[in-house]
C-alpha cells in the first residue's frame, strides 16, 4: 500500500474531531434516522437504511434543487437545453 501513497490512519482514543466527515454522517444517520426507526438486527436496518436512501434520492424534493429530487436534478443537468449554442456545436479533438 505504501509503494501506492497509500497509509492507514488511526483515530487516537477519544478523538472524534480528528474524522470529523465520517463522525458528522454518524451522528446525522443517528439523530434523523436511527432515534426514529426501530430495529431488530442488522439485515433488517440493512433494509430499512436502504429504503430510506432510495426514497430521498428519488421521492423527497429538495428545496435546494429547486424542489426536484436529486435524481431529476441529475437527470435535467445531463440532457442539453433546447437553446443551448454547446449541444449543437462539433468539436474535433487532434
């Protein structure tokens, strides 16, 4: 792993801060979604976790995309307006 860059990291004991992105996914997987939902054992969360995921990238609009899903704002970034100069224009790479 090392000839790649490549190192392991450790946390030190009692130091959340040191990971803070993985710690604040935690604590939001905990506070909106753990506290509410109740389950038995880890398939079943695997499963309910993933319900969850599909229904808010694909069913929940987001106020901060306009009130689409992130599966329509996607979508809609992808597909070329119809006015759009780029979406007809040719480039020749050499």
């Amino acid at each position: 792993m090392l000839a790649h860059g490549i190192d392991t990291a450790f946390i030190d004991p009692a130091k959340p801060q040191q990971n803070g992105t993985d710690e604040n996914f935690n604590g939001k997987l905990r506070d909106e979604f753990l506290n509410i939902k109740w389950v038995r054992n880890r398939p079943e969360a695997t499963i309910v976790i993933e319900q969850s995921r599909r229904h808010y990238k694909g069913v929940r609009p987001h106020s901060s995309l306009g009130y689409l899903t992130p599966q329509e704002s996607k979508a809609k970034m992808r597909r070329p307006q119809s006015g759009d100069a780029q979406s007809n224009s040719v480039v020749i790479l050499q």
